[in-house]
C-alpha cells in the first residue's frame, strides 16, 4: 500500500478487518506529503520508485490508497509493472444513487478534482445532478497532526461545507484517504441528515477478490519516509489496536 502519508491508514484498516491473515505492507511517504500538490510528473516517477521497492520486498498486490496518486500514476504503474493495482477514486455513483436532493458535494484534493478522470466520474454517474467541488488541504494537515476534533477541525469543516449546505446538498463524498478519519467531526458538526461516502470498505472487498490465494504469516509493516516518533504516536489515536511495526524508509 502507498499514500502521502497517514490517511491510507483508513483503508488499511478496512482490509485487516475484511482479511486479518493477510500480511500488508504499508508506505506512509510523509516525506512528500501532500501528493495533491505535486505534478503528475513528480507523482508517477516517486510512486513507480515505491512501487519497485513494494515488489522487491514480495509485494504482489499493490493497492494505491491515495486519490492524488491514483489520479496522477496508476495507469502508467499498471503499464510498468506486472502485478494487480487496485486505486481509489471519489464514490460518485454511489452518492448519485443515495441524494434525494439531487445535489451532491465532493470533498477532495486539488488534484483529484482535476482533469478529465473525474469528469468522466461525474458524466457517467451524476451527469443530472449538480456537483458542487471543494477541495480541502487543512483536513490532511489536520489528520497529519493528529487534531481529530475541536475548534480547529470544526472550523475547517464549516468552511469547506458551506457552499455545499447552503445549496441543500445531502450527500458527502470524502474524496481522499485521509478524510475518513474526520468522520466523527463532520456527522457532529453537519446536520443530522447528511450521508458522508467514503470507498475504504470497497477498496478492502477489491483486495479481497485480487489477493494471492496462498497464504503467509500475517503481519503489518509500515514503513515512513518521514518521522518514525511522530507516526509511532499516531497510530494509537488513528487505529487503535492495530498490531503494526513502524520503520523508517530511507529515499533519495
């Protein structure tokens, strides 16, 4: 598993969950997070990077927990390497199925809501409905640091939903791994009606289907190009219980 940093963490859980005896590999790239900043170009060449060290490392199923990367790499990863990839991209159809409004918000990355991928999201599942688009990078700093709650979290929520309220949408779509771990603030702070779409639990039954069949001795590994402290005193407020071993990754 790749991401930016900690917020691919909400899918792996939902895979230990679905498959707690399969052994996962997990590289938190906190060195170069956000990824929703950075080119396509930087994107593909560092994830492709990751990618070759996953493989050599007895990966057979690489599973891109970022929308941003999924955006940017998996096609080209997929022409590269000779394994599965499973990506993530915002659940439009399933929020176009679920509004009774016929407005849906889509809470992503800058990039994830970029260029024609998610356009083709939005013609093929939601092309009757209206879309209203927001990016918003204080929730991955927020996840980033650890600050699930409170005054700052809430802030950010009201200011990112506003326009999406306020046009009476009823169905969120939570466009990037990171976001799922703000669900307890955003079903506090936004009006009890509101559905919140996160992929996590789709993202973990794929895995399922493309996993190799035979078996190993189950463990988690997660290895951080950043600050090993800082995602060891993470962990137990983003998945608690989760029987991990944190290591440092050393990248050029």
């Amino acid at each position: 598993m790749i991401d930016s940093g900690v917020g691919g963490l909400s899918v792996l859980r939902e895979i230990h969950a679905l498959l707690p005896d399969t052994s996962i590999q997990y590289i938190a790239d906190t060195a170069w997070c956000p990824y929703g900043v950075r080119s396509a170009e930087e994107i593909r060449d560092r994830t492709s990077a990751l990618t070759e060290l996953l493989i050599k490392r007895g990966a057979e199923l690489i599973v891109i927990a970022c929308n941003s990367a999924t955006l940017a790499a998996i096609e080209a990863l997929r022409a590269q390497f000779p394994v599965p990839f499973i990506g993530m991209e915002p659940g439009v159809k399933p929020a176009a199925a679920l509004t009774k409004t016929d407005t849906i918000g889509v809470l992503a990355t800058e990039l994830s809501l970029k260029g024609d991928k998610f356009l083709h999201l939005v013609s093929a599942h939601a092309r009757d409905l209206r879309v209203i688009t927001q990016p918003c990078p204080k929730f991955v700093e927020l996840v980033e640091a650890g600050t699930l709650e409170g005054e700052l979290v809430e802030s950010a929520i009201t200011e990112y939903t506003h326009d999406m309220m306020a046009a009476s949408a009823d169905v969120l779509i939570l466009g990037c791994s990171h976001y799922p771990f703000l669900r307890p603030a955003l079903e506090t702070t936004l009006p009890d009606h509101i559905q919140l779409i996160d992929t996590g639990s789709a993202i973990a039954r794929r895995a399922a289907k493309l996993k190799p069949q035979k078996t190993t001795s189950p463990s988690i590994s997660i290895l951080t190009t950043g600050s090993l402290e800082k995602i060891n005193s993470l962990l137990p407020k983003l998945t608690p219980g989760l029987p991990a071993e944190c290591q440092p990754l050393f990248m050029s």
